[in-house]
C-alpha cells in the first residue's frame, strides 16, 4: 500500500479508537450521579446527495445523538473528531481531498451542529500492474493467455472511480479466477493501492501467487452400505490427471444429488500444496432407504378426484437397478405404470423400460391402452435428448359412433432445451421441446403416420414485481386418416394448462356424441402476472387454441380470465377464473407448475 494510503488509514484507525473510547464513557458502567436529562441537538448536513447517506449512517454524531448519558463535553469531542472522520469515510468513496467543516452553537439553551462538505472531485483509476507468479507463469502460450483473460476481465479498468469496496471486490474476482482454474491453492502476495491526492489518481499493483497447478485423482467414498461404488463412479465426470476446475466438483455433486440413490451429498478435494498431482476427490453421501411405498390423495380441475399409490425399489438384485411402480386412480384417468431404470451409463445414458396400462374416459371417448417400451435419454448442460421405441395396443369406444382397435410400433425423438434462471421459479429465459414420430404398417402398425409436435414457452420481466408469459404449440400428423392411430398421437385441447375457460381435452374432432383427437393443434397463450407480496401474485391471461383433422378445419377458441398464484414449495400455484368466450360460461382451473 502507498504512502499517502498508509497514513490515512492510520489515522482513520486512531480515529475510530477514539470514537470506541467515547462510546464507553457514553455508555458508562455505574449508575448515574444526577438524574439530569440528556443533553439534545439537531444536525444541519451540507453535502451532495450522492454522500449524505454514507455520512448520515456512519458518522458518530449521528450514532449517538440519542444517547441517554450526552453532554456537553461529549458533543464537543464528537463534533471535533467529525472532520477526521468524515475525511475517513469520503475516502472509502474515492474522495481524498475533501473539503470539511463541523462548527456548533448554542443558541437559547437549543444545540445545533452544522457539518459543510464538499467532496472535491474524486480519485480515478491510472496505472494497473496486474502479476502472477509462481508456476502459472511458465513462460507457454496458455499462460500467457490466461494472464491476457486475467488483465482483460479486471473490473477496476483506468480511468474509474476508485473506491475501497471496488478494489476489494476487484481483487477477490482476479484470485477467485486462480482458485476455481488449476490453482486452488492461489494467494495475494501483495497489493498496493497508491494515492496522489494532487493529481486525483490512484496507482494499482497486485501480485497474485498462483502456487502449483493442481490435477484431479481418484475418487474416495465415504458412506456407502446399500448401494455398489459404480453408482458414484458412473456419475463422475472427471478423469484422474485432469487439470483442476473447482466446477467439474461441483457438477459431480450435482450429479450425485439429482439421483434418487443419496438423501445427502458432500464432494471436496484435498488440497495440499505439497502434493498437487494426483488430488483425492472425497465424496461422502448419506444413503437413502432402498424401498419405499407411498400413498397420496388430490385432486385436478382437469381429471377430478386422484388417488396415487408409488413403490420404489432402488436396488433391485443389488444391482442399483431402479424399480418404481404406480397405480393412479383419477375420475377421468386410471393408470397402472412399472418402469425398470438402469444405473447411468459411464458416457451418462440413461436407459429404462417401461410398462403401463390406461383407461381414460374423456369428453365420450373410452381408450384403453396397453403400453410397452424402451427408452434411452441424456442430458447435456441445459438440453436433454430422448429416443424411444414403443409398442401400443389400444381399444377405442365413442359416444354414439363406432370404436376402432389400434396397434402402433412407434419410434421416437425429442429434444428440450432448459434455459431459464430458476428451474422452478423461472422469471427469464425460455423452455423449448420438439417431438417426432413415426409408424408404418410393414412394421406391426395398422396405420402409417408422421407426427411433429413443438411446445415454447418464454419467460420475460417487467419492472421489479412483473412478469410476462408467452406460451405456444404447434403440432400435425400426416397420415390418410385418423384410423388407426392410437390416441397418444392425435391431439385435443383444452384444460388447466392449454385453453382455460373450456373442459379438459374439449377442444377436437366432433364424432358422434364425442370429442376426439385431430391430427392438427395450435395453441397460444399471453399471460402478465404481477407478485405483491414475494410468495403472492396476480395474474390476468388469454388463451387460444383449437385442435381439427385438417388445418383449413382449424378455428381456435379464446378464453381469457383472472388467477392467483402463490410461490408454493413444489413450484407456483395456479388459480384461474376463466370465461371461454365461444359458451360464456365460466370455469375454475387449477394447476402446479408448468407442464414442461
């Protein structure tokens, strides 16, 4: 540190001494000899509004004007030591040459002080001397690139405002950079911040010590009982002799905590400077329990009444593989589900088979399904890929027109993309999902068909406590027809999360008494929600949407309405009160989250 910067703060520190020593003969340890009541004064600040906060919160004449034990004496000392004082405290904020006056009268038996400042024009930035030695300095390309990053991303740049907080933070950002990249065992081996109060300007020096560069070793688990070491291992991103990235920790503790097998989660490594190749990677977990059976009740302004029982088994054989089973008993909608996961593969696959039995009966269609598959998904940063191959037998009974029996083999693909700020709170960003499929009658079908289906939803803030939410999707079959096809792949709208203000799944082809799927959707929402409170809001909204066999047959339906929503511990909670304008009729939804 300079010269010039030394003295100030030894002055401020003796100031700050003496603002202790007065506090206490303020405060006083004995009782009072005379009970006289406490001395009273009023404070005129003179200065620019920029500082007056800064002054007004930190300054001792502030601090203790209410003080029980204030006299005369007391307030003549504080209004003595309040130009050193102030000097102290502009000088945080890059004022090194103020100009400060405390003065105070009496004036029949009221006391008032008056406080005049002019800061004077502030302290820049000139000279930056970022270094680092040690061995991140070897002299190679990558170093010198990563010095470039180092002095391209210094925050403090020429020709700022110096102020002490920045050059704190400034600091921390270029060591963090060190520790987080190779060398978390990086320190500050000097700092200098030098202050020509003539000139206005301040010269910055930092060397930083990068210390050696680290690698990765191997892993060293702590707490497993009921489940193999491959768990972990096969959910491990780094490689032993990998360079160091406090990140590539993180994510595997990220790993480790999304899966199902770990109530707990703790990743570290052991830094020792004395040994930097080869660090062990300590993971300790805490177990969860291997089975599992859950009961539930709910219910849904879609699907009415729901009754929910789930069995999970997380070590099947003891091969950690993951049997889950669940039978879902809804007034509309009945299922019975068993889905066998395989552990995560070592390239990060996640493998599944599945089987599953429905019954809906919905706006006059009755589907029963039988349905088996096998499917394989990966996650990528913010982007998850699925393919699947499934096998549908299904029966169809309609309301006043004849039914129809289905077999489809179906291969499949989609892709979403996550990018939103807060996974169960978003406020910015996007969600995006695109699916295909596909069936032919050579291959265990009874109809040939194409369907492309697209859902987006953007997540947009306006103002502090507003939020705008755009919703669309798009979806068609090509296909001669819709016989054939089981239901899964037509389309109907309508619902809490769709079109509100209209029956769940009641927007489609009208085929005898019955509503049924189309092989044409489109659906758009606009929706401004206001939050009062940080857990409470307000919404108003409008919906369109239809679903149709052809798109000239298309002709969307709008509802629109007023909700409510509470930030709830399982995402937000959504009540609406929706007008379809088509009936007029009103109609109450309700729903959790997003359907994502």
């Amino acid at each position: 540190m300079g010269a010039a910067a030394l003295a100030r703060k030894k002055i401020a520190l003796r100031a700050r001494l003496i603002g202790l020593a007065l506090a206490c003969c303020l405060a006083g340890t004995g009782p009072a000899l005379a009970a006289e009541p406490a001395l009273t004064y009023a404070i005129a600040l003179q200065a620019p509004e920029a500082q007056r906060k800064l002054l007004e919160n930190n300054l001792d004449l502030y601090r203790w004007r209410d003080g029980e034990r204030m006299d005369e004496t007391q307030l003549r000392r504080l209004v003595a030591l309040a130009p050193e004082q102030m000097r102290s405290l502009l000088a945080t904020e890059g004022f090194y040459s103020p100009r400060v006056e405390a003065s105070l009268e009496q004036n029949g038996g009221a006391w008032s002080v008056r406080l005049e400042v002019d800061p004077g024009p502030p302290a820049r930035v000139g000279q930056v001397d970022l270094q680092v030695v040690g061995p991140f300095d070897d002299g190679s390309a990558d170093s010198r690139a990563r010095l470039l990053k180092l002095r391209t991303d210094w925050s403090l740049a020429g020709g700022a405002v110096f102020r002490h907080e920045d050059w704190e933070r400034a600091k921390r950002a270029a060591l963090r950079s060190l520790l987080l990249d190779r060398h978390p065992a990086a320190a500050i081996r000097d700092s200098r911040a030098t202050v020509d109060p003539k000139a206005h300007s301040v010269a910055l020096a930092l060397t930083l010590d990068s210390g050696p560069a680290f690698t990765f070793g191997p892993l060293q688990i702590e707490g497993l009982q009921r489940y193999p070491a491959s768990i972990v291992e096969r959910l491990n991103p780094i490689r032993p002799g990998e360079p160091y990235v406090q990140a590539k920790l993180l994510e595997l503790q990220a790993r480790l905590q999304d899966s199902p097998y770990f109530a707990s989660v703790g990743v570290q490594a052991e830094i020792d400077p004395a040994h930097p190749e080869d660090t062990p990677i300590k993971v300790s977990v805490e177990e969860n329990r291997a089975r599992t059976l859950g009961l539930g009740i709910g219910m849904s302004t879609d699907t009415g009444p729901r009754a929910q029982m789930d069995y999970r088994d997380l070590n099947l054989l003891g091969q950690a593989w993951r049997l889950t089973g669940s039978l879902k008993l809804a007034d509309k909608e009945q299922s019975l589900t068993g889905e066998l996961q395989l552990p995560l593969t070592s390239q990060g696959d996640r493998d599944s088979i599945t089987a599953q039995m429905n019954r809906s009966n919905v706006e006059g269609e009755v589907t029963r399904t039988l349905i088996l598959g096998a499917r394989r998904s990966f996650l990528r940063g913010r982007n998850e890929t699925a393919w699947s191959l499934r096998y549908y037998l299904e029966q169809q009974e309609v309301a006043g027109a004849v039914g129809d029996h289905r077999s489809a083999l179906v291969p499949s693909w989609s892709w979403t993309r996550r990018n939103v700020d807060n996974l169960l709170f978003p406020s910015r960003g996007y969600l995006f999902n695109i699916q295909a499929d596909a069936a032919a009658q050579a291959l265990l079908s009874d109809q040939g068909f194409l369907r492309g289906y697209t859902k987006a939803t953007w997540f947009h803030p306006l103002g502090e406590r507003g939020r705008l939410i755009l919703r669309g999707e798009m979806g068609a079959v090509a296909a001669d027809g819709r016989a054939g096809i089981p239901a899964d792949f037509l389309f109907r709208s309508g619902g809490d999360q769709t079109v509100r203000g209209y029956a769940y799944q009641s927007l489609g082809v009208h085929e005898g008494d019955a509503v049924v799927g189309g092989r044409w959707l489109a659906v758009a929402s606009a929706e401004y929600v206001h939050w009062f409170r940080p857990d409470w809001g307000a919404a108003v909204f409008i919906d369109a949407g239809d679903a149709a066999d052809s798109l000239d047959e298309l002709s969307p339906v709008v509802g629109y309405g007023l909700g409510a929503r509470w930030k709830s511990p399982v995402g937000p909670l959504n009540l609406d009160l929706a007008r379809a304008q088509e009936t007029g009729q009103l109609r109450l939804h309700f729903s959790v989250g997003f359907s994502f």
